[in-house]
C-alpha cells in the first residue's frame, strides 16, 4: 500500500495565530514543533496499517527560506520520506507512480469560513474563493481534486472542526477525520492537547487505512473549469497570456481544460 501524506499548519492543535505559522516570528519555532509532532504520528499510524511507501509532503508557505521546509528535519519519524521545499500542489511523483490513498494532515478550512481557525485558500491575502465547475473548494478541495484525477481517493483528514465538516461534504462521508481543535474565532480555538491530538491522529490513520472503507477519488466531469475570484486587480497579470487561461475581470481568472489536473496544472505552473 503506497500512501501520499500532504501536511499543513494552521489545522495543528495548539496553533491559533499567524506568528506561530509564519517564518521567523517569535512563535514559529513552537509551531514547528507542534506540526512535526503531527506529521510524525500520521506516519506511525501509516506503518501500523501495513503502509509499504509513504510520501510526506511539507505544504505550508512559511514565507523565504522556511517555504515548504517547517517539518523538522531531525525530528522526522522513520520510515517515510519527506519532500521539503517544493512549490504547493506540485510534486505529483507518487501520483504518476500510481498511490493507493492521500491523507491530509494539518488542513485548514477555505477562505470566508465563519468557524474557521486561520482559515484562508492558499493566499489569504490575493484570493478571495477559488470554484472547480460551480463547487466552491479551498485547499483540500484542490488537493482531493488532484489526486482524484490520479484515481487517487483522500481518505483521511485532520484538523479543527470546520475543516473536517468541508472535506466531509467534498469527498464523502467514509473519510475518516481527526478534529483535534474547535475554531472560537479565527484567531483562537478550543485545542486538545499536543499528546492527545497526536493519539487521535495515530489511530484514525491507522485505522483509515486498515479498514478499506475509501471515498471515491474525487473527479469533476468535463469540460473543468478552475475559476478563482481575486482580492485585488494587480494579482491577475501573471495569468495573463497563459494557455487556456482567460482573465474575464481584473479580479476573476478561469482556467478550462479537460481534467482540472490539466486546469491546475496551466494555472498554476505554466
């Protein structure tokens, strides 16, 4: 069984803050420690299930030189193996390969979440919402989306209450969550403790993955079209000029193609 585990920060329990997710501010380091805890039990509940290959993707932006790089690399459970600092939602190696189920851990919920604790897609500061067809999706969705299209299914999920209700909706309810925090705002949340989220964690993967019990990979009929609404005019000129990217507005850019994997893929790396 060959697993792709995509992590972030702000769905860890005990982070509530911007300054424990951003690079150099005073809380960081704790925040770092937190996520690698996570990660690290994820991981172990992946080994117990028979896991034969397991990816960890490290997705969250700290921000210059910690980008894709907050896991701590001495303190990585063994056994896995651990992609640093590669752009978000780009390395799709154990896709091409062929992966058996996707986990995330740490995910947060999607931009305008009333109940979301640092909830935001991708950019909290240049996108507003982001649409597969007409289905509003944050960043699980465009993770689940990928994978799908990969025939790959997302089938466990970690993070505070909001996120798993978004995932819950998006891929099925056979998805397996871990809520290890209660947004109260958006900059605070009632937390389980870093030792109990972690059990939580260990066990839900372990048994996600033993039990078999998988959502469908999650695919969007064609043709796909990945619109995202942005905050402000300026954000658009860099999807100006590309294939099969439309700027309809100064503050709407619409990628369509086949597959969203082919929308995202024009989108956001070309």
């Amino acid at each position: 069984m060959r697993v792709m585990i995509w992590c972030d920060m702000e769905g860890v329990a005990g982070i509530s803050v911007w300054e424990q997710v951003n690079g150099g501010a005073p809380l960081y380091e704790e925040g770092r420690r937190l996520y690698t805890a996570e990660v690290n039990a994820a991981v172990r509940g992946c080994k117990r299930a028979g896991a034969t290959e397991i990816v960890v993707v490290d997705g969250h932006g700290a921000g210059g030189p910690w980008n894709f790089k907050s896991l701590i690399p001495d303190q990585l459970e063994s056994g896995a193996s651990y992609v640093l600092g590669y752009s978000w939602a780009r390395y799709v190696a154990p896709l091409e390969a062929g992966c058996d189920a996707a986990l995330f851990v740490g995910a947060h919920a999607m931009a305008g979440t009333p109940d979301g604790n640092l909830c935001h897609t991708v950019s909290s500061q240049a996108w507003y919402n982001a649409r597969i067809n007409d289905t509003l999706v944050g960043e699980s969705g465009i993770l689940a989306a990928i994978c799908g299209d990969f025939g790959c299914p997302c089938v466990f999920v970690s993070g505070d209450a909001a996120t798993c209700r978004e995932v819950r909706a998006l891929v099925g309810e056979q998805v397996v969550e871990a809520q290890v925090k209660e947004a109260l705002g958006r900059y605070s949340a009632r937390h389980l403790p870093a030792t109990d989220a972690c059990a939580l964690i260990e066990g839900r993967v372990y048994a996600a993955l033993a039990s078999r019990n998988w959502p469908k990979p999650l695919t969007f009929p064609p043709p796909v079209t990945f619109s995202v609404e942005l905050a402000t005019p300026d954000r658009s000129v860099d999807m100006m000029g590309k294939p099969g990217v439309e700027v309809v507005n100064p503050r709407l850019v619409v990628s369509r193609a086949e597959t969203f994997w082919k929308a995202w893929d024009q989108f956001w790396y070309r």
